[in-house]
C-alpha cells in the first residue's frame, strides 16, 4: 500500500469531530474570558465601557489572528504530510498570566493609587512587553526544545495543567458537584470511549446543556440577572491606543522584574505545549508558533488589552475528541464576536459556572496522562521531578491568597510562626518561582542522571545555577545574585556529575519498548540504541499516545 501524496488528499473544512472540539474548546476559552471580564470589573474596577468597549474586543481580534493562523498552520501541514487527521493548535488568553497581569501587576498599583487607569496602562504595557519577548524567543525556542529531554517538556506543563488548569475548577465543581459531575461524566464517556451518544449528538454541547438544565431546574440561575445583564449588549471594535500603551511605558523598569521570567515561561510554555502536540502525531514548526504567540500579545496590547494570548495546553484532548482543522478558527472568531458584542455578562447568567468547568478537569487528567504514556517507563520519575514546582507554585499561591482574605500576609505572619504550623512557606515559594523553566531544569537533570548520561546532566546543572543567579528561576525577581545558596547546590550537582562522568559509565540501556515510542514520536532523547526493536512494539504506544 502506497501512501497517499499531498495532492491526492482532500482536506475538509469541517468534520464531525471538529463540532466535539469546537464545543469543548470553546467553552474553555468562554471561562477564561468570562474570568477575566470578572477580574476587571470587580478587582481593578475598571468601567464596563472600557472592559466591554476597547478590553474585551482588543482580545477578540488577537484570538482571530492567533486560531486563523494555527488553522492554516495545521492545513499546511497535512497538505504537506499527506495526511486528513492534523489536529490545530489551540489558542486563547494565557491562563497563568491572565492572573498575574490582575494581581501582580495591575491591583498593586489601583490599591496605591485607587485610580483603575493607572493600574490598566501598566497592564497593557507589560503585556507588550510579554509579546517582545516571545518574539525573541521564537528565536532561541528552538534549540532549547532540540536538546530538552521529553519527560521534562512534557512533566512541567503536566504540572501546570494539574495544577493552574484543573485545580480551581475541580473546586469550583465539588462546590455545586450535583451540577458539575454528571457534566463531566458525560465528558469523559464521550471523550475518553469509543461510546457515541444517538445520532452522533456533540458530546460538548450535550454536556453544556445538561449542566445548564440542572442547574437552572435546580435553581442555580436567576432570571432576573439575565434580565439585567441582557442590558448590557452593545456593539464595539477597538481601535489603537498607542496613548495607553506608551503611558504605561514610561514606567517599564518595574515591570521588566516580572516580565522577564514571564515571557521565559510563555515561550517555554510554548514550546512544552509544541512538544506534547508532536507527542500526538502532529510536529509543527515551534518558531512559526511562537512568533504568532509573540505578535498576537503585540497586537492586543496595541489595542488596549493586558492579556497575552497563547497556545493551549490540550492539543492532545482535542485531537482524541476528533477535532482537526476546523474547530480552532471558529472557536476564535466566535468567540471574538461575543467579544465585540459585549455577551459575556449576558452568558455568564444564562450557564452555570459548574457546567462549563469540568472540561479543563479533562483536559488536565489527559495532559498529566500524556506525560508519562509518551515518555520512558525509566523517566517516570522525572516527569514528576518536573511536576514538583509547579506544585509549589500553586500551593504558595493557595496559601498567599489565604492570608490576603484574612487581612494579613506571609511576610507579616514570618516564615517561623508559619513552619511552626507545618506550612513549609519558603521552600515552597523559592521552588516555585519561575516553576515551569525550573521544571524543566530538574526534569532533565533526573532524566540524565537515570541514563548516566552525567556530562548532559552536568550542563542542565550548570543552567540551573545561571538561570538561579539571575533570578529567572527561584528568585523573586530579576537581579543579580538573585538566589546565591540555590545557585551553589546547583553547582554542587555539576561537579557531582562532573565526577561520575569521568568515572566512564557507559549509559543506560533503554529496551526494546522504549525504542519503539522513541521511534514513534521522533525523539531524540532516548539513550542510544543497542538492538532493533519490532516495529509491532509501536502499536500499543500509539494507541495510547492517540488518547
């Protein structure tokens, strides 16, 4: 059987499995944008003319440049590869940072001056910033992608996906869980199976409308909210507020400690995100990813929008649910559309918070599967390594928010009075900062100690001591001698390397298993091959690396 050349395949526009991701992604992006629509009004106090006139549309056109572009992205590389089964990327407004712009960034400067401007100005120029930045990275991404072993891409944004992904909305789902389980029930029967529901009825949509009947008969919902938030519907494009952006400019020397490590982590993110689509089956071109990441968060912050947009974690959930090219250019432009349209305060009283929430829960239970089913039995515990400071950084997180709801805050109760308590504070929030670049440095350092490949963990370590130096990781901020005692352990794991190494072990053997997933997702990071492996083995991996 010959393969197919490009020419003689037909690509559609739509297939019925684009509808399942359309329905599935598209309610993800609709939390996301429904959450920071909430953030704006009710943390910055920004005007509902500024959110739903020039915030809310400046996003929407972003997201339509960023998900037109994956979906020719993903139609170039089917034509390209022969194939109909490409999945898109996904694309919307960055999770983590749509946080940090509000909390980090903007809600600092509207407590101190109480003017929402102010705070909004800085927003926009961080986000700028962001975007210059992952346009450089689109530059170095590359190279750190090529000599990055696997577990520790895909282990760190597994951890930022069990943890900034899944956790707030599996709370958000055991708070009304007779709304939200049987939704995500229903999810999973019809993601995660091969059972159909009659007449191939979208199991997204399915899932909506039953959480949505639930939580209206059972009272969730009232009709006059949606009432008065139908008032608020009104038509509006953006136009270019080079005002706003150059205002928030003028004071960019504050903002460049946190946009640094930032930008670092949304290219890194991207790039773990590319990582985990190859997994998958489909290799895109990371540079190309991240330069319209890079120009899309440009492009919003022209327009008067602080949140950066950017690839998704998820490609693989999207894929096994059916999607293909099609799904992620209509979630965009109708999601842009709502955008311009100012609906969010109308779709926010009309569905139940806990119907649309338990596809991220998906979504992370299938990227925390992928990081172990599409790595080596023998790394296992490296993609945990890589896990452990994304964990940290929500549970600081968990515990700074904590402390600010009861008026006080960790530096004021002390590290001591707090260790007294059990709750490990410093550790866990020098661990955790700039987790997912951490991440990957202890992730392939495990990776390469489990090989003996010491040399190659000797140089991770010694990244892990400049990155510590400099503050990109484990460092409050950027600056030098950011973390000097971390910066020496990790120095101290160099020459322990760098003694074994001289030793001559020879490295791990990888078995016959192993090779053949190497094999199957083109990998380069395996140890090398002592004896062929059966091309049968592939099978069993590739089933698994299609859930």
């Amino acid at each position: 059987m010959t393969t197919p050349t490009p020419a003689a395949v037909k690509l559609p526009h739509w297939v019925r499995g684009d509808t399942n991701a359309f329905f599935g992604f598209g309610v993800n992006v609709l939390v996301n944008v429904l959450t920071l629509t909430t953030l704006c009004l009710f943390v910055i106090n920004l005007s509902e003319g500024d959110v739903f006139g020039t915030i809310l549309p400046a996003l929407g056109i972003a997201l339509v440049f960023g998900n037109v572009y994956y979906t020719i992205l993903a139609r170039r590389l089917a034509a390209k590869e022969g194939r109909t089964d490409v999945t898109a990327l996904p694309y919307g407004p960055s999770v983590p940072h749509m946080f940090i712009v509000i909390f980090v960034i903007m809600l600092p400067i509207y407590l101190k001056t109480k003017d929402p401007m102010l705070a909004w100005q800085a927003g926009v120029a961080w986000a700028f910033i962001i975007g210059i930045i992952v346009l450089i990275g689109a530059f170095v991404g590359p190279y750190i992608r090529k000599y990055t072993p696997r577990a520790a891409l895909l282990g760190t944004l597994a951890g930022i996906s069990i943890t900034f992904i899944s956790m707030n909305p599996a709370g958000r789902m055991w708070d009304l869980a007779w709304v939200a389980l049987p939704v995500f029930a229903l999810l999973l029967i019809g993601l995660m199976t091969d059972v159909r529901l009659p007449f191939n009825f979208p199991i997204g949509l399915a899932a909506l409308l039953l959480g949505t009947a639930i939580g209206w008969i059972g009272g969730v919902m009232s009709v006059p909210d949606v009432t008065a938030a139908a008032k608020t519907i009104a038509f509006a494009l953006p136009d270019l507020k080079f005002g706003l952006l150059f205002d928030g400019l003028n004071e960019m020397a504050p903002l460049l400690a946190t946009a640094i490590p930032l930008g670092v982590y949304n290219f890194t993110e991207a790039m773990t995100n590319v990582e985990s689509a190859a997994t998958a089956g489909d290799n895109y071109n990371l540079r190309s990813v991240l330069l319209a990441d890079g120009i899309g968060a440009v492009i919003g912050s022209l327009l008067g929008s602080p949140f950066p947009p950017a690839v998704y974690v998820g490609h693989p959930g999207w894929k096994a649910a059916g999607g293909r090219t099609g799904y992620s250019m209509a979630t965009g432009i109708v999601i842009a559309l709502l955008c311009f349209l100012g609906m969010f305060g109308l779709l926010a009283s009309i569905f139940p918070t806990a119907a649309i929430v338990p596809i991220l829960l998906y979504i992370g239970l299938l990227i925390g599967a992928q990081a172990f089913q599409a790595t080596p039995r023998a790394h296992a515990a490296a993609v945990v390594a890589a896990l452990i400071p994304n964990l940290a950084s929500w549970a600081t997180g968990q515990i700074d928010n904590a402390l600010a709801a009861a008026g006080t805050s960790a530096a004021a109760v002390g590290d001591q009075a707090l260790a007294g308590a059990g709750v490990v504070y410093h550790g866990l929030l020098v661990l955790g900062q700039g987790a997912i670049l951490a991440g990957l440095v202890f992730g392939a350092i495990v990776v390469f100690i489990i090989d003996k490949k010491f040399l190659h963990a000797g140089i991770f370590a010694l990244v892990g001591a400049l990155l510590t130096f400099v503050g990109l990781i484990h460092g409050e901020k950027v600056e030098w001698n950011a973390n000097g005692p971390v910066s020496l352990g990790y120095l101290f794991v160099a020459v322990i390397c760098a003694i074994f190494y001289f030793g001559k072990h020879s490295p791990r053997e990888p078995d016959p298993e192993e090779l053949a997933l190497d094999r199957l997702h083109g990998g380069a990071d395996a140890p090398a091959p002592v004896s062929p492996a059966p091309a049968a083995a592939a099978e069993p991996d590739r089933a698994a690396a299609a859930a």
